[in-house]
C-alpha cells in the first residue's frame, strides 16, 4: 500500500496533502497538474452565498437580508454573472471526468438563508463532497455571541439535510470558547473540520484615502496556531480534523500531522513554488517516514497529540516569560 495513503471524509486519499480552495484551483488545467503532482485531493475555488444568491433570487421563496447588506459584494470584490452558477457546475463536472482523485466543491457562507438548496446541485453535478467556508463577522451589535454561533448550525443543518455527500466545514479561530465551539460542530453530523481559514483584511491607502481589501498570502509561522488546536482537539472531536494555513514545507506538515491532522491544505505554498511543492512535500516525508521506521501515515498521525503522553501544559500555556528569557540569551 502506499506509504502516504489516508483517508479524509471517508474517502481513499494518496496523500494526506490536499489543494486548498483558491484561484489555482479554477480550472480544470491546473486540477491536473495538481494530480500529476501527487495531492490526495483538491478543494476547488469557493463559490459565494452571494453569487447564488443573486442569480437565484427571482426562485427563492422569501427574500432573506442579503437583499438589504449587498455591501458584502463590494467587501468580497466579487463579480456576478448570469452563468456564473452554470460554469461552477460545469467546473465539477470536468474535472470528476479529468481527475482520479476526489474533487471538493467549496461554498463561502455568511449567512443560513435559502441559499442551501444549491449544495443539491453541487452533489448532483458529481462532487465528491463539500466544503463550507464559513465566517461570520461579529459586527453586529444587535447579534449575541450565541445568535452568531447558532447561524454556523442552522447552516450546517440545512446543507447536511440537502445532500449525502461528506461536507466539512472551515472555521476560524475567532471564537470566545473556540474548543466547545469545535467540539460541538464535529458532533453536528459534519464529517470533517478544517482549521482555519484566513480572510481578506481591510487596509487604508492614505495616498488615495480610501479603505480597500488586501489579500495576503500566509507566513510560514501560520502553522503554529492550527497546530496547538488540532493537538489539543483531535482526540476530543468526532470528525476528521485537516489543517489549513501556513504550510510552507514538508517540516511542517508532518508537524500537523503528528498533533493529529488527518490532512493538510496547502495554497500559499503553491502560489510561491508552484504545483512541484507537491511532489517535494511527499518525497521529503515519505524519507522521513522511512528513517523514522513508519510504514504509513497512521503510525505516527496524532503521536503528539495532547491526550496522549504529552503534557496538557505543552499546549495550553499561553504566557511567554519563559520564551523570551531564553530568547534573549
């Protein structure tokens, strides 16, 4: 069996390395260069609530509060066009006909309104399971913390009741009890959790004197906060966990994969090196592996997860004295 061979959302994967949800994953050109480089799977790039919205809206049943904040389109920069759902579809389609690995469709979510009946769709058009990007910014002063959670499971209960492909979900890790948080929406019938997502972010032009949205690729230290949490949580979850965001070696993937990722995203890299990083993340650990006596990924996946023989302390200890003391000699 292949030595790097695991399984995500209950699906037969040949890499725990998965293509994540961006512009390189688009067309169905650079799907297969993505499989000619060894990726166990890819993400396509995430089609927004917004757009369904708005191409759907003479169909649906009520007019939720998208129609009143269509501001979100100016935020997300996106562009609508009136086949814009068909040519997502169609990208689907394509590339199950082009590719041998599993394909996963992704949908950006801010809102539960009836939006959800798109994911049928998506199933239909032959994805091998579903992505839910979902943030909700806690903006409004009128919405308790508990409305802004309660809308990531009234959203994951109307998609898991449309479609029986595995979805997952991507959070972030802004929440006041992110744990329980994620601990309650491995149990919400979801079959995967991917930690976390990043965000475009305001900035200001002071020659111009405007505010516009800046995308920024991640830092090879990103990986550090899905780390501590997936170690913290993967014996605690009842879902796969995949890690997500500044993955810039193999090093580091094999970390995440040792505090108990089932798989590891990569985009940033991919952007920087190009498709081949693939293929060196996998031949640098399948090395690792061999040196280390492992003969596939489940001997050593979530050895240093807390729960296991590490010290809960390793993890938990946010305060950074002691850091910096030995940091300064």
């Amino acid at each position: 069996m292949n030595e790097l061979y695991t399984k995500y959302l209950g699906l037969d994967l040949r890499s725990p390395l998965i293509a994540g949800s961006c512009n390189l994953t688009d067309n169905v050109d650079n799907l297969k260069e993505i499989e000619k480089a060894g990726a166990g799977a890819v993400v396509l790039k995430s089609i927004f609530e917004e757009e369904i919205y708005l191409e759907y809206a003479s169909e649906l049943k009520k007019i939720g509060p998208m129609e009143e904040n269509l501001e979100f389109l100016d935020y997300y920069d996106v562009e609508i066009r009136q086949d814009n759902l068909k040519r997502y579809l169609g990208l689907i389609t394509s590339a199950k006909a082009a590719l041998h690995i599993p394909v996963i469709a992704s949908i950006n979510c801010v809102t539960s309104q009836e939006w959800s009946f798109f994911a049928q769709k998506i199933e239909t058009a032959g994805a091998d399971a579903l992505e839910l990007n979902l943030f909700i910014l806690p903006s409004d002063l009128c919405q308790s913390s508990s409305d802004n959670e309660n809308t990531y499971f009234e959203i994951i209960r109307q998609v898991i009741a449309r479609v029986k492909i595995p979805v997952s979900v991507k959070i972030s890790p802004y929440f006041s009890n992110l744990g329980r948080m994620i601990q309650d929406i491995s149990a919400s019938g979801i079959k995967g959790m991917v930690l976390f997502n990043r965000f475009y972010s305001p900035d200001i032009d002071i020659d111009r004197e405007i505010v516009r949205s800046v995308p920024k690729l991640s830092s090879p230290d990103d990986y550090l906060l899905p780390l501590r949490w997936i170690g913290m949580m993967a014996h605690r979850v009842e879902c796969d966990l995949a890690a997500s965001t500044g993955v810039h070696d193999w090093k580091s993937a094999v970390k995440l994969l040792l505090a108990g990722a089932q798989t590891v995203q990569l985009v940033s890299v991919l952007y920087k090196e190009g498709f081949k990083a693939i293929a060196d993340f996998n031949s640098q650990i399948v090395s690792w592996m061999e040196k280390k006596n492992y003969a596939g990924i489940e001997d050593f996946r979530g050895k240093l997860a807390m729960g296991t023989q590490i010290n809960p302390a390793e993890y938990e200890r946010v305060q950074f004295m002691k850091t910096f003391s030995e940091y300064t000699k």
